[in-house]
C-alpha cells in the first residue's frame, strides 16, 4: 500500500516502484529506526532459517546502523553492503560504516 501510493502521479515514486513487494514477499512495517524493533523481523527471520541478515537502506548512520547492530546483537551474521546505502552526508555515512564494521563485525564489502 505505501508503494503503491508512492508510485502515484505527482510523487516521487520511482524507487518505491522498483522495490515494491510481490505477492510471495513478506513484508513488516518499520514503525522506528531498527526493523527489529516493535516488529516480527525476527521470529520471521528464525522461522524461516537465517543465520545472515543483509542491510541495505537510507540513513547509514541512523536506521541501518541501528538495524545491523540489533541482528548482531541477536546473533546474526550481517552483511551491510556500502554501495547500497546512503547518509545525508560522505563523513556521516563512513563513519558510520567503519563503526559497523570494526565493533559489529559487518561485512561492508560493495554490492554484486
């Protein structure tokens, strides 16, 4: 539903359009910063076998950042790929790479 309004005329809707589910995806809705927080990312991660979590997303040093270290912090191996995230700014972004990387032990390798 929120891709489906993100993709009206008018919006800027074109990433929303590339990314939007499929009927055999699941999907939670990410109601603060961490996709672990107050929603059934984990139990759905468990049920269906994962021992790696891949992070991806906007705001590197705030939402994926928080996300990486509560998969690390529930045993997760994480892979946070750096070309598949974004920060307002270069500094905040390494910086917040670098932190995942050396104390949450994410790989931060590129993407492909």
């Amino acid at each position: 539903m929120l891709a489906a309004h993100q993709a009206l005329p008018g919006t800027r809707g074109e990433i929303a359009s590339m990314l939007a589910p499929v009927d055999c995806d699941l999907t939670i809705l990410k109601p603060l910063h961490s996709a672990f927080h107050a929603t059934p990312l984990e139990y759905l991660l468990r049920e269906h076998g994962a021992r790696e979590a891949n992070v991806v997303g906007l705001a590197t040093d705030m939402c994926v950042h928080l996300t990486a270290m509560d998969a690390y912090m529930r045993g997760f191996k994480v892979w946070v790929p750096r070309d598949c995230t974004a920060a307002e700014d270069g500094a905040s972004k390494d910086a917040a790479l670098r932190q995942m990387s050396q104390v949450l032990k994410c790989s931060i390798r590129k993407s492909g």
